[in-house]
C-alpha cells in the first residue's frame, strides 16, 4: 500500500520540478519548453520555478501539502489517520488549482492555459482524495478501485458535463444573456417542434415526433438485423463465416453522407436502378428517397454494424451448458433458442438498441443529404447555430429535448432489465458446443441477410465505380485522375514527394485516430467494469452522464467544445487534443455498452476467485476480465477508431489549418463540386479502415472460454459436433 503511495507522490514532486506549469503552444511533447523555462521564461517554467522566480506563491501551499502527504506516509501506521490526512490534503490540493484556475485574477499578459504540470499536479491530488477515501473503507479500501472511479469521474465531469452542461444552459438565457426559465417554453414547445399536423392532413409533423418516429424505426430494425447477423455468424458452421463478419461491419467504416450519396446515385431520381425499373416496367421516377424512408434506410445501413458489434459478443457468451440442459430436459432447437438462448441476449439487444436508438437521434450526416423536407432535430439544431436564425438558445433548447428522450429510453432499458441475472461464464466446465440453430429458423435468418448483404455489395460498388468515372452522368468513361489528384506520390534521387492534395488531411486523420482509439476502449471498458463490479454513491447519475455527450447531436458538442475551450485555463482550441478528447468521449458510450452487456454474463465468482489468491483489482481485470471481454474490446477498438475517422458533425468546428480531418476535406471537395475525388478518397479510407479491423481481430483475438468452440450440427443419421471454423 505505502509503496503504491510513495509512487504516486514521486509522480506529483515530478510533476512540479520538470513540466511546465502553462500550456505549451507547439505542446509539451516539442519539448521547446526546456531551454527557456529554465533560464527564465514564465510561459515554460515548472510550478517550483513559477513560485520561485515569479511570485506564483499558491503554488508553495501545493508543494508543502506534498510535503505534508509524504510525512505521513512515513510517520503514520493507522490507516484511519493516515486516510484522513490524505483526503483533507487531496481536496485542499484540488481547490487550490481550482482557485489557481478560475478564482484568481489573471495578470494582463500572464499565460492562462493550465499545462501538462498542472495536468500531471490534479490527477496526483485527484489519486491522494480517492485514497484517503479508501483507507477509510471505501470500496473495500480498494485503492485502485477508488482512483479509478476518481479519475473516470473526473473526465467525464470536466469533457462532458462542462461543455455540454454550459451550452445547454444557453437555452435558459434571455436576449441578453440573463437567466430566465420563462425562456426556455417557447423554444422547446412549439408547434414547429411538437406539431402535429400530418396526422391531420397536413404536410409534416413537428421535429420532435419526426426525430421519435425515426429513432424508434432505426433502432428497431437496426437491432433485428444485428441480431440476425449475428446469430449468422455465431451460430453457423459455414466457410464464409469470416466474410459474413466483415460484410456485417463495412457500412461502419463510411462517412454517412457518403453513404447517402452513393443511394442517390443508385436509387435517387436519376439513380441507375431507378432508371432500370423505369425503363423495364414503366415506373415514371419519383422522389420517394428524399424524406422518411431514405433517412431510415441510410441509417439501417450505418447503424446495423453498431448493433452487430454490441450483440456479437453476447451471443458468443451464451454458456452452452444451459443450452444443454434444455435440450436433456427434451426441448427443441427452437423452444431451446426461445425460452433459453434468446432471453440471455437480453443485455445485448437492450444495449444496442439503445445506442442505435441515440446515434438515430443525433445523426446529422444522413438528414442533411436524404432529408428533404423532412426536418429532425439535428439538422434544426445545426440550422439554428449556423444559418440565418443565430440563436443559440433554440438549438440549446432543443438538445434539452434530445436528452429528454435519451434519458426515458434509458430508463425503460433499465426497467425492462430489471433485476434480473445474466450470467452464462461462471468458470465451470461444459462441452463447449453452442446449440444449433433450428432449420426454420436458419433459413429465415438467410432469406433476411441475402439481400441485405447484396443490396450493400451494390451500394458500395456504386461509391467505387463513382471513384473512377470522369463526371458521374456526364461523362462515364473511366479514369484514375481523381485518386492521382488525391493520393499522388513521385520518387527521384531525393526520396518520394507526397504531391497528392488529401495526403496531410489523411495522415492527420490516421495519427488523431490512432490516439483516440486506445484511450476510447481503455475508458469505456473501465466505467463498464466500475459500473457493474463496483457500488458506490451516484452511479446512476455517472452511468447517465457517459452517455450525454453520446445523445447530443455532433454539432452541438463540437459548439460546445469550441465555446468551453477556446479561453480560461483550460485552451484547446486549433490543438490535436481538442480532437482527441472529443472523439474519446464521444465514441466511449459504444464501448461502455459493449462492455455492460459482456460483463453482465460474466459470473462475480470470477472475480472474486481471483481477489481470494491475492490478486489486486488491477490485476484481476487484466488477468481474468479482459481475456473475457475480448469480443466487446474488439468492437470498441473498431468502432472507436472508425467513428474517429468518419465522424463529421463533430469536427467540423473543431478542425483547424494544422489539423484538417479527412471528412472535412471531403465535405470541401463536395462544396467545390468536385464528387470524383470526394469519392476516391471515400475509397481509399475505407479500403484503409478494413485493414485496420483485420489487424485488430487478428491482434485483439477472440476470447477462449473453452478447449474448442463448437456449434452442434445434424447428420443424416446421428448428431455431430462440428467445429466452428471461424
């Protein structure tokens, strides 16, 4: 315990002697910093030189409770004691870089941003209150535990509920600024967003019911087909299992309105297909795909990956022992797959309807390009920041709305749960064959993922072909210009020239990309494990919280980021980090749920066998849980590092010169009317995507829950077990 103490005490004396106390411009890893902030320069200079040679003097007070913490460390055996000295001197810490942030008065001239030593100063602190906490009792006087929840906590409450909570409250502010709860009735309770006029013969309904209506077809078809697909992959013997996986995932890896313009060009009013019905059956083209049901289908086809990838792991985690018992106690394959395997996926399918419900919410790529004069709230929102209207406090007002909807299909996820128990791995031994499918059921499951499957193959065939078609409906003959235009490299004596125009964009991309991911999966599969393994005061309100930056349009959040962190201590505006923090608590509510609804089948027993051979917590979940978790840490890996490079609405007011992500470039290439070289770098970026989920499977691997992982099959004359060949 002490040296585990001792070690965070060397990290916070390290962090006042050798980083800067101040935001670095060309960042802390330049290391520019060095040279000046030693021989005198105050924007470089560490907290001890701060409070030496500038008069920064809180910062002594820091240093002595430092001091203070590591005497009694030394000096003190009681836990209580010592528990008590650290939480009063991890909370006077953390007020006083508090006060140093936003409570005293910032000299004109002085540097305001708080750097990498101020970073390094509050996560020490943070770590000594949850410790001292622990020494009192606190979840179990588990150290680990408690940091762990501090630290999560204290991320989510600095880059979810600041940025969100402050813009949110915009909708209670009047027309000059002022708080005013009578501000906020008209704008959330208007007949534009409540109307409802098309049940009455009328042209639309309001926003709100629209986005309702939305929201509830997507998330439910988008589930059933996950399920199907999954089921499919899991349950099956067939050779082409790994292809049908990664056919599962690929409409993920495109940036929506992509995805949108590739159905313009195969089903819009021009689109070949329609051409084709038009010209063999007579049909006169219509516009029917520009509304509801080219929304709806847009996002089947970006949301059903999201719901495959929740509801993999869960089907794979149904423990075949029960399925066993069922089929000895004379059940068939389908009362078996009914009344047992079915009612155990029940986490899954609630966790990914859930998030297929949200994403539906909060999608702006495909509204803006398929909509039409279909109006969701995202796109009024957007709207209303950026087009004529400028009012703030209306798109406030109606993310109030969004959350509002969020929270009730959280609450009846939680109620249809219930207390119920869904634990399959326990650690006890079984055959390890999975029960088939029925026959029925087999074929239905096919006749379902057949077309599906096609219709997708076609549409992105369509997105290709678009990349090597001189100008799409004017001229079809083939060429490679735009992906030389876009991807260009020459060599000579002097190396390769990286001429083509996307080429910083996309090696931007990559490396923001390759940052957030890790962090992503790291904190989802923690707040699931805190949430599920651990008790302790609020965590309805945490669990809630991980999902707010997840219901509110992308738009909004990247307002909110862009208001919250363009000044004050905390400056991140045109920076790396922006973006790397936006996409890591953007995209963590997908990993989060994954990784619920994988612990949830995983028996506490385990845990605890583990705790009783004398292993730490931070042990146990690197030795016992992740091993387990594999296939939700795999779909957090991959969701979180394709949504890094995907995501639109986002960024779009977070990128800046130095750091222009793909699908803003993409969007710029768009407005210019150049589609060709949007299309080809769509390609190329998908083409990119598939490897790195190839690479992730092969590296993240599968869990091993048994010698042989088996999926029952019937012979002609007795029953087999077939080995799973994927």
């Amino acid at each position: 315990m002490k040296k585990t103490l001792s070690i965070w005490l060397a990290l916070g004396a390290f962090a006042f002697v050798a980083l800067p106390w101040y935001q670095q411009d060309s960042g802390v890893f330049a290391l520019h910093w060095i040279a000046p902030g030693v021989f005198g320069s105050k924007p470089g200079a560490s907290a001890l030189l701060q409070a030496w040679r500038f008069g920064l003097t809180p910062l002594w007070g820091l240093s002595g409770l430092l001091m203070i913490a590591a005497v009694g460390v030394a000096l003190i055996a009681s836990r209580r004691r010592l528990g008590m000295l650290w939480l009063a001197t991890g909370a006077a810490g953390l007020a006083t870089i508090a006060w140093l942030a936003w409570g005293m008065p910032v000299q004109s001239g002085a540097p305001t941003g708080l750097g990498a030593g101020a970073l390094f100063a509050t996560t020490v602190f943070i770590v000594m209150l949850t410790s001292g906490a622990a020494l009192l009792g606190a979840c179990r006087g588990d150290l680990f535990v408690t940091a762990a929840i501090g630290i999560v906590v204290a991320l989510i409450g600095m880059f979810v509920f600041w940025p969100v909570g402050s813009i949110l409250l915009d909708a209670f502010g009047d027309a000059d600024g002022r708080f005013a709860l009578a501000a906020v009735l008209p704008r959330i309770a208007s007949r534009s967003v409540w109307g409802l006029a098309c049940l009455s013969g009328g042209r639309t309904c309001g926003v709100a019911w629209n986005t309702l209506a939305l929201a509830l077809a997507s998330a439910t078809g988008s589930t059933l087909l996950g399920i199907v697909f999954a089921l499919l992959v899991a349950r099956t013997s067939a050779r082409w299992v790994k292809m049908l996986r990664s056919l599962s995932v690929l409409p993920i890896i495109t940036p929506p309105f992509v995805l949108g313009l590739a159905l313009i060009l195969l089903l819009g009013r021009n689109g070949v297909l329609t051409m084709l019905i038009a010209d063999v059956f007579g049909v006169m083209p219509g516009r029917w795909l520009y509304g509801l049901p080219g929304v709806w289908l847009s996002q089947l086809l970006a949301f059903t990956p999201i719901a495959f990838m929740t509801l993999i792991g869960v089907v794979e985690g149904v423990g075949p022992s029960l399925e066993e018992a069922s089929q000895t106690l004379g059940a068939s394959r389908w009362q078996t797959f009914a009344t047992v395997s079915l009612p155990l996926m029940r986490p899954g399918l609630a966790n990914a309807f859930l998030l297929c419900f949200i994403e539906s919410m909060a999608d702006f790529g495909n509204p803006i390009v398929l909509g039409g004069n279909f109006h969701v709230l995202s796109t009024e929102i957007y709207f209303s920041v950026v087009g004529a209207q400028n009012d703030p406090g209306r798109a406030a007002g109606l993310g109030l709305v969004l959350l509002v909807f969020a929270l009730g299909a959280f609450m009846l996820q939680n109620l249809w749960l219930g207390r119920k128990s869904y634990v399959t791995v326990s650690g006890k031994a079984d055959s390890g064959a999975h029960a088939a499918l029925d026959r029925r059921l087999q074929i239905g499951l096919w006749c379902v993922a057949i077309p599906w499957y096609a219709f997708t193959l076609v549409v992105y065939g369509m997105m290709l072909l678009g990349g090597f078609v001189k100008i799409w409906g004017v001229d079809n003959s083939l060429t490679f210009a735009h992906y030389l235009d876009a991807f260009g490299v020459s060599g000579d004596a002097a190396g390769l020239h990286w001429h083509g125009q996307a080429w910083p964009s996309f090696f931007t991309t990559l490396t923001i990309a390759a940052i957030a991911t890790p962090l992503t999966s790291l904190v989802g599969m923690l707040a699931a494990w805190l949430l599920i393994r651990q008790r302790f005061a609020g965590k309805r309100l945490f669990e809630f919280g991980t999902l707010l930056s997840f219901a509110i349009p992308g738009t909004v959040i990247g307002i909110a980021y862009l208001l919250t962190f363009n000044s004050g201590p905390v400056e991140l505006t045109g920076t790396a980090a922006i973006l790397v923090l936006c996409f890591v608590f953007r995209n963590m509510p997908m990993g989060l749920r994954s990784g619920i609804a994988a612990m949830r089948q995983l028996d506490a027993s385990l845990d605890e066998a583990s705790i009783m051979l004398r292993a730490s917590s931070f042990t146990t979940i690197r030795r016992v849980i992740l091993p387990l978790l594999r296939p939700a840490l795999a779909s957090a890996l991959v969701y979180s590092f394709v949504r890094s490079i995907t995501s639109v609405s986002a960024v779009i007011f977070l990128v800046s010169a130095n750091y222009d992500m793909a699908t803003s470039y993409i969007i710029g290439l768009v407005s210019n009317g150049n589609y060709g070289t949007a299309i080809a770098y769509a390609s190329v970026l998908v083409v990119v995507m598939l490897m790195m989920i190839l690479l992730t499977q092969r590296f993240v691997g599968t869990r091993r829950l048994r010698a042989h992982t088996r999926v029952q099959t019937t012979g002609k004359r007795r029953q087999v077990l077939k080995e799973k060949t994927a």
